[in-house]
C-alpha cells in the first residue's frame, strides 16, 4: 500500500465499518480535503475494483483496496473536492458506475427541526422522517431518515444493496437520535427496510415507521413512494365541509370493512382477493348515496399484517394498505367519494401497537415507543404494545400521523379506537398488572395531556375535519371544551346507548316492560357529550350474532323487531352509525374473509329491510328536528316516558320551524284510539311509520290527520287520539294552527293483528 495513502487512513473507524458498528460513517467514507489533495475512501463489499471517474475530465483513479472485506481508497490531487462519482467491478464480473452515497450532506433538518421534535411538536414531522424521493446538487434519489437513538448503528437495505447492513450506514444526529441518509438513484418503488444493530451487537430488520407504503402481506419490507404526484379535485367539497356545524347537520354513517364489503367473484381469469380502490370507489359511492348516508367509515386502512386484526393491529401509520392498492388509488379513491358529496372518516388505532418483530416493538434494541415495565408498556388482553405516551418524540409521530391522513389524503374525521384504554391504567388488567400514577390513581395522566394536545392542534387546522372517540366508560367531558376540562372531541360514540337498547330489545316484548329503564336511561344523558349512536362491527361478530339475530321471536318478529329498532335509533338524539349489512339484514355474522351476502337482496324481507333503511335516512335528512337539536335539550321534550306496560315512548323533536311528534310502540300489540297529549292545540298528520306496507309491516297506519282537542292527557291541555301501530315508530308533523275543533274523526282501518284499548294518560309524566 502506499505510504501516504497507509498514513491517511484511520484504521479504528475503518475496523468499525467492516465490523458494522459504525454510526458516524461520514467521518471516514466519501471525500475529505487532506494535506495533498482529497482522500476519497468507499466500503464495498463483493466489489474487487474501484475507480474514481472525475466528472470534468472523465479520468479514471485507481482505488486501492486496503481491506481485504471491500475496503478502498484513493487520493485525487487538487485544491478543491472534485465532482467524481465510482466505477465498481464485482467479484461475479459485473460493472457498475455509481455516486458516492457519502459524498453527499442533506441538510433536510434544520436545528429548529432537531428541537421541535425533540420536544414532540413537530406536527410536521412525516415531511422529514421516512423514504422521500428528491434531488441533492442535480442528483436524484431516496432521502431516508429514522428515529433510532439507542442503536449501535443503522442502516438502508434492499434490493439494491443485497440487504447488506454493512454498505450503507446511515448518518446519525446524535443530539436527537435520528440516522439520515441520501441514497442516489434510488427511486420510488424500490423495497427497503432498516438494519438496527443493537449495543448488544444484535441486528434486526425493521420496516420504516414513517413509510408511505408496503409490501402486501405476508411480506413486510417498506416502498419508497412519491406522495405528491395526484392532481385533486375535492376542492368544493373541502370549502363546504369548512363552512360546516356537523353537530348541526344530519351524519348518517355507513360503517365499511373495504375488504369484505365487496369482493370479486372467486371464478375466472381475473381471480382476485380484493377490488382495488379505485374499482371499489365508484362501487360503494354509488351505493352510500343510493341509500342517503352521508359519510363512510372505513375500518383501519393503515397498513396491518393479521387480516384478522381488521386493521386495528397497525404496524405501517403512514401507508394505506397494499391489500387494495397504491397511496395514489387511496388518493383517487377519498378524492371520488368527496366529488360524490359523501365525507369519509378513518378508524385511527393510537391506543396500542403489535408486536411483530418488523414493526415499532423494542425498535432500536429498547423500549423505544413502548414502556419497558410489562405493566406499563403491554395490554394483557389483546396480547399488544402499549405506546408511552410521556416520551415526546412518541407523542409526535402519533399527533403527526392524525394530521398527515387529514393533510395528505384529505379525511374529514379520525374515529380513535379504544380511547377507554388510553385513559385508565387499570384498563384490562389484574391488580398487579399496572402501575397507580403519581397520586396513586388509575388515570393514564400521560395520555389525557397526549389527547388534549392532539385535539388542540387538530382543531386549530380550522377545516372540518372531526376527531371522533370510541370511549366505552363515563369519563366526563369527552367531547368537553379543552378551555374547560374536556378532552375536546367532536363526538363520541354512544356506548351506554348500544349496550343497554340492544339489551332491551334482546327481551321477548312481554318482559320489556320490567326493562323500561334501559329504554330510557339514555335520554338522562343524551346531551352530556356529543354523541354518535353506533351500531357497529363488534356488534356483530364473535357469536353475539347480526343485527336481526339479535331480536326475539320467529323470523318475521325478528324483521318487526328491527325495524322498530332502527327506527327508534333514527329518532333518538345523536348522530348516526350502522355496520355494512345490517342494513338489509343479513342472516350470519360478519366475517373479513367473505364478501356481504348480496344475494340476499333477491328476496323480498330483505329487499323491504334495505329500503326500509334507506327511507329512514332520506326521512332524517329532510327534517331538520330529527338533527339539528341533536347535541342540545332544546331539541327534545318527553310526552309520555312512563308507560313500561305498553312497551311505549313518546316524545317530541324540535327545531326552530319544525315540531315532531314521535311514537315508539316495542310491543306486538295494536294500540287504537290511543290518547296522547300534544303542546299545542293544532293539527298531526303522520310523515312515517316503519310499519308500513312498502317495509314489510302490516299496515298500520294514521292515514288522516289527527285535530288535537281541548282534553288534559300526560301533563298537557291537548290531547290526540291515534292508531299507535305494532313494533313500530310513528312519526307526526306538529302544527300549530289554534283553531276550533271540529267534524268526527273517521275510524281506523282495523289491522289484522292483536290489539288492545288506548291506555294513554293512565299515568301522567
């Protein structure tokens, strides 16, 4: 070797690079001014020949190999580092010509960057951590960067380094953890991972935690992908969604698990798993709008590798999933339902993480995203990873990711699931199994402050966008102002609700009346939060059976049943959520792994079910009682709560121009000349009723309006006497007009059911 090349060299940093311990690679590798010139130094393994090919001249300098494991050096004369790249001769023969990776210096972080991340507000942040695709001095290729501080050294593997941990070692900041690199020529669609060496000497292959893109599974390695090559044209709808009081304004959500909703036929040449998103966007845009639904949640799209997890077992935060296309179909997919008028909202996991060895578990040899107490960092339950919520870098990626699926694919809401579990230590766990806070209580204080301060921040983006809690306990104030102790959600979906009306209606009619109180106990409440009523998935599955299977009797009790139950779910205060299928019955419980049972539609229970759903929701969105005064009791007042024997509730709805009369009957029975007392002295004349003919019922109806009279009934001066149809909800305009009455009312058509005398006003509210 020569002398002076042998005297350059820096033989403990150059045994550290073989070894694969180096972390501070730009020290030694890639170009250096030394007395002489400048000392170009390249690690390659398999590489037999290196030259280096000076840009200006084209001549070639010899390099010398100065390790045998691939090491190589030259010293190139001259005042000034040249523009050089390499010419590389392979132990199989091949020739290559390349950039040094090394001679490049990203300057993607700035030192305000380093801080704000350190201190876990760099909302921002998936703009400079992940893969991103740009060009440094007129060269394109891949800018990497991962956050990785307790690692003895990181690096970029692919296909295009044979998954060589030792050739390209990343850069580290050491005084925020993060390993940069700039790999030339790397373009978007190329698979990488990140080779983690631990400081036990342990190395482990992780995908990219800000990776815009996956393998499909079972394969698991990131894609490198350029975000920003979809033209939008949602922007109408984006003004319009701004300018909107959604706790003012109908949501009808269709709850949807992409996967299953629809899938292709099994046969054929075109056999596939899964449509795509762009296939599947016109498909299910055509149908939500068919049936009046105004907004879509999809179940997590994020990517996940367990189908059985339903999404809600994350390991890729930034990558919609591969199973139904590229982040550019997701892209066309949000862009057409929003040209359809039709929002979309995102099941969003930040409760709990898996603990597949290619994802966030033990990421850099440590506890990085998880706590290291088991009974702290791990949910005994579902056997999952629990994030640690009071490490600021943690709390940045998640409050980061919530912003980049509204920022970048354009979601009007996030649903968090499981939010119960964030709040309490305890939650799903034995004594012994957590740890008390600070002042010995149960409460996760750590994941309060990370709630409030995503909440914050999301709401200060000022677009529309709602931030929705999945939470299953009384936790005051969830959907609080943060100024005054809450949480500051949007909305929250209405669990109490879900468990104490489907326990109600789970009971044979003749038992109901002994069960009254949870029939009505949600209406002592229905205005302390802003609540979504949800009939969702885990309703569904895991043998609790589908939503008709849940009602009593034989199979057309069953259909009654439903309808009555759905109605009243239209009627009741909050907005609402239905699980794909429920809306036309259907027979099994819901499994990812097959497509909705379509066929059903063919006969005629569930055809009449479907549009018995779809009147329902047309019906509440042209009144304007049945949501505006969805969050406020001002848009509600009792008639009559107490009549348990009759199976019976009575209410009304109000908005500013509109009143509405509202009966629910949970018996099999036909109520006739039934007394109900009314505000005011006017006119009713009934809108809807879910027994109805065209539903599937038999008919009951009020089919002439109803002139209230001066007769004292549940508390008020006036009074009606209607037809109050079997298992069914009657709804009634309201108005008041203060004339005499006058003329004979003309008998009901008598219905072909049991019936019973009117017992209104036997008891008074």
């Amino acid at each position: 070797m020569d002398k002076k090349l042998y005297e350059l060299m820096n033989w403990p940093r150059i045994e550290a690079l073989v070894y694969s311990e180096e972390d501070e690679p730009q020290e030694i590798l890639g170009p250096h001014k030394v007395k002489g010139g400048t000392l170009i130094q390249a690690f390659l393994p398999t590489a037999v020949q290196m030259e280096v090919i000076l840009k200006d001249t084209g001549k070639a300098v010899e390099m010398e190999k100065t390790d045998e494991e691939g090491f190589f050096a030259a010293l190139v004369p001259g005042r000034k580092i040249p523009a050089y790249h390499f010419r590389v001769t392979y132990d199989n023969n091949t020739v290559q010509e390349m950039e040094d990776i090394y001679r490049f210096s990203p300057q993607v972080f700035t030192k305000q960057d380093l801080e704000n991340f350190s201190n876990g507000i760099h909302y921002t942040i998936y703009e400079k951590m992940g893969a991103h695709p740009m060009s440094i001095d007129g060269v394109e290729g891949t800018y990497f960067a991962v956050w990785a501080p307790n690692a003895e050294r990181v690096s970029v593997v692919g296909d295009f380094n044979l998954w060589d941990g030792r050739r390209n070692p990343m850069i580290k900041i050491k005084e925020a953890g993060i390993h940069e690199l700039f790999i030339p020529g790397l373009k978007a669609g190329a698979c990488y991972k990140y080779e983690i060496k631990t400081k036990q000497g342990l190395p482990m292959l992780k995908a990219d935690p800000y990776a815009n893109a996956a393998e499909l599974r079972p394969n698991t390695a990131s894609i490198i992908t350029e975000l920003g090559g979809f033209t939008w044209t949602d922007e109408k709808w984006l003004e319009q969604r701004k300018a909107t009081d959604y706790k003012k304004e109908p949501m009808l959500i269709y709850e949807v698990h992409l996967g299953s909703w629809r899938k292709p036929e099994p046969d054929g040449e075109d056999a596939r798993e899964f449509y795509t998103y762009r296939e599947l966007a016109p498909m299910l845009a055509s149908y939500v709008k068919e049936m009046g639904y105004t907004h879509v949640e999809l179940m997590p799209i994020m990517e996940h590798p367990l189908d059985e997890s339903w999404g809600y077992q994350v390991t890729g935060y930034y990558a919609p999933t591969a199973r139904y296309g590229t982040p550019e179909d997701f892209m066309y997919f949000m862009n057409y339902l929003h040209e359809q008028g039709i929002g979309v909202i995102l099941d969003w996991v930040p409760a709990h993480f898996p603990k597949d060895v290619f994802g966030l578990a033990g990421f850099d040899g440590t506890c990085l995203y998880e706590h290291f107490d088991p009974r702290q960092g791990t949910h005994p339950h579902w056997g999952t990873l629990l994030y640690n919520y009071g490490r600021p870098q943690v709390k940045n990626f998640l409050i980061a990711n919530a912003l980049f699926w509204t920022e970048k694919y354009h979601a009007d809401g996030i649903r968090m699931d499981a939010v119960a579990s964030m709040l309490y230590l305890d939650y799903g766990k034995n004594e012994g199994e957590w740890i008390p806070n600070i002042y010995g209580g149960k409460e996760n204080l750590e994941a309060i402050e990370f709630l409030k301060h995503l909440n914050s921040i999301y709401k200060k983006r000022k677009d529309g966008a709602l931030l929705i809690a999945e939470e299953s306990t009384a936790w005051p104030k969830v959907t609080g102002d943060l100024d005054q102790g809450g949480l500051g959600f949007d909305f929250k979906w209405n669990m109490g609700w879900m468990n104490d009306f489907l326990g109600y209606m789970h009971y044979d009619p003749v038992f109901r009346g002994y069960h009254h109180g949870e029939l009505t106990f949600s209406f002592i409440y229905a205005w302390s939060e802003n609540f979504i009523l949800s009939l969702s998935h885990d309703e569904v599955v895991h043998g609790k059976s589908p939503m008709v299977g849940k009602m009593p009797g034989d199979r057309d009790s069953q259909l009654n049943n439903l309808r009555a139950a759905y109605g009243f779910m239209a009627v009741h205060p909050g907005k609402k959520l239905l699980f794909m299928g429920q809306e036309f019955a259907t027979f099994d419980e819901w499994n990812e792994k097959e497509s909705l049972d379509w066929d059903l539609l063919q006969y005629q229970d569930h055809s009449d079910m479907r549009g018995f759903v779809k009147a329902l929701n047309s019906f509440v969105k042209e009144h304007q009682a049945l949501y505006a005064g969805d969050c406020t009791p001002e848009g509600f007042q009792w008639i009559n709560n107490i009549s348990a024997d009759e199976n019976m509730l009575v209410f009304l709805r109000k908005a500013e121009k509109e009143t509405l009369l509202v009966v629910c009957n949970f018996s099999p029975l036909v109520y006739e000349k039934h007394k109900i007392g009314v505000p005011f002295e006017g006119k009713y004349k009934e809108i809807f009723n879910s027994d109805s003919e065209k539903f599937g019922g038999t008919d009951v109806r009020n089919k002439r309006v109803k002139t209230s009279k001066k007769s004292e009934c549940d508390g008020f001066e006036d009074s009606i006497e209607i037809t109050v149809p079997p298992m069914g909800v009657a709804v009634f305009t309201c108005t008041e007009e203060r004339l005499p009455v006058k003329g004979k009312k003309a008998a009901a058509k008598k219905p072909a059911a049991k019936t019973a005398s009117g017992k209104g006003c036997t008891k008074k509210a």
